[in-house]
C-alpha cells in the first residue's frame, strides 16, 4: 500500500506562494494618473489632467537625458492650461532617448514616460506602454508599465523571475510525469 503526503502534492503551490513575494518586491509597475507623451521633429509635448492648480502654479515638467537621473536635473517647464487639461512643451530637442516627468504643485507625481526623438521631422508620438529602453536601463533590464507608466526592472527582479519561471517549469514537470505514471499498490 502506498502512502503519500499532502505536502508533496502541494509542492507547486508552496513554490507559488514562496516565489509571490519575490515577484511583489519589485515594486509597482502603475505610477499616478498618467501622462501623455509626444513628439513633433524636435519638439516634446506633454499633456496630463492629474495636476490641480496650488498657489497659482499647476506644477512643473522636466524633460530628463540618458544622463539625467533625477527631476532637477532635467530641463523644467512649468505647466500651463486650465483645469480640463495641462502640457508643457520642449523645442529644439536633438534626437535620442529622453524621459519625461510631470510634478504638480502639490508635489505629487503626476506620471514618468520615456519618448524617442528621431531626425526625422516627421510626427512620432510615443506609444502609452512603451516598450523602449528608458535612460537609466541597465543591462539586461526589462521594461514594464501600465497605463503609460514606464519602470526599468534590474538583475535582481530578473533573477527572481527567472526562478518564480524556472519553479514552476519544474513543478509542471515534475507534477505531469507523477500524473503519467499507474498507480501502484
């Protein structure tokens, strides 16, 4: 007679619970209300309607290199328009990768996304979930996003999807060949 423990057929959902974590760790991948990025030759624009007018201001946009890490850094506009709607805009811009973040005045980000300007003096708008490296991609980053949201994730994320992927592969198999075999008495 065979005997088997309930803990051995639960071995793919334990490594499912265990690996969640990891996944989870890596932060959200959503960030604010949203922007929307586009670009024209070599002018960026972008519009949101997340910020409220504070004190006269609706907030600031920067427009940040592949060489700028943080907001201040990049080259600012204050935001205009009303409150149905809000943009800033940036000519003269040289081709090449830029990231685009919007800050309201009531210091709250309003959302980040990374746009392309190419040489081309052709309209290029930049597509809501952006599959294209951002400025501060590492090698052998992936990029993920919702809803125009763009976050670069690293070796660390990588590795730990890497083995939640890897589990469950072996649990498949390893749950498939243990289906495939007769019980034996």
């Amino acid at each position: 007679m065979r005997i088997s423990s309930p803990l051995l057929r639960s071995g793919p959902t334990v490594a499912a619970a265990v690996a969640l974590p990891v996944a989870l760790a890596a932060g959200p991948a959503s960030a604010g209300p949203g922007i929307s990025v586009s670009t024209t030759g070599t002018t960026v624009s972008v519009t949101t309607t997340a910020c409220a007018q504070l004190n006269g201001a609706w907030g600031t946009a920067s427009l940040l290199t592949s060489s700028q890490r943080d907001f201040a850094e990049g080259r600012q506009v204050a935001l205009s328009g009303t409150a149905s709607g809000q943009s800033a805009a940036w000519s003269g811009i040289a081709p090449g990768t830029y990231t685009v973040i919007v800050m309201c005045s009531n210091n709250s980000t309003a959302g980040t996304q990374t746009v392309i300007v190419s040489s081309a003096p052709s309209p290029s708008p930049s597509p809501s979930r952006s599959a294209t490296p951002s400025p501060s991609a590492s090698p052998g980053g992936v990029m993920g996003g919702l809803g125009g949201a763009v976050q670069d994730y690293g070796t660390v994320t990588l590795v730990a999807g890497g083995a939640l992927v890897g589990t469950g592969v072996i649990a498949a198999a390893w749950f498939l060949r243990r289906r495939s075999k007769p019980y034996r008495f």
